[in-house]
C-alpha cells in the first residue's frame, strides 16, 4: 500500500512539473528564421492573403502565421516574393494553425 501511495505522489509530482514547464515556454520569446511569404499567393494554403514564415524543424516545414498586426505592416514586401528573414516573438496556437505575435522582423 505505502509503494502504491508513493508511486501517485510521485507521478503527480511529475506532472505537475511537466506543466509547469509547459507554461513557462509558452510565454518564452522566439526566434524563427526561414522564408517569409504569402500563405495564399505562394503556399497556396489561404484563400485569402496572410503573411506567414516557413521554417524548418526535423527536417519537415512548419508554418507559422504572422499576428495580425505584423502580417499587414509586412505583407506587400513578401506577396508577390518570397524573401529569407527572421521573425522574433511569442507562438501561440490557434484553430489548429501556429501563430507568432512578432515583436521583430528582419529581411535578409
């Protein structure tokens, strides 16, 4: 009985900071490097325009969608060309999609 009660106690323990870890990331600012274009034009993902940076992780593309805010303050550079750059802020995932709320963009 005492092993029992010591193995909840410790996997709960566990969780707990599992958690804890978790939410600590997520308030963690980012930086994301790859190419930043036109979810719609290029990726042909949207059916309307969205400003997004495509990077690479463990060998697969991930996109990221631009806040609003930054999406529309960089758009018309990115629309019709894609171009290399970097992307500093916080990711949030919305709908399934991974949203970056930009303090900083950088073109190459």
């Amino acid at each position: 009985m005492r092993t029992a009660l010591s193995m909840v106690l410790g996997l709960g323990l566990v969780l707990t900071l599992a958690v804890a870890v978790q939410v600590e990331d997520k308030g963690k600012e980012v930086t994301l490097t790859g190419t930043i274009t036109c979810a719609k034009c290029d990726l042909k993902k949207e059916d309307k325009c969205m400003t997004v940076i495509k990077v690479k992780e463990d060998d697969k593309d991930v996109v990221y969608y631009l806040d609003d805010k930054s999406g529309k303050a960089n758009h018309k550079k990115i629309c019709t060309e894609a171009k290399e750059g970097t992307v500093k802020g916080k990711v949030s995932e919305k709908d399934g999609k991974k949203i970056i709320t930009a303090t900083k963009v950088e073109f190459n």
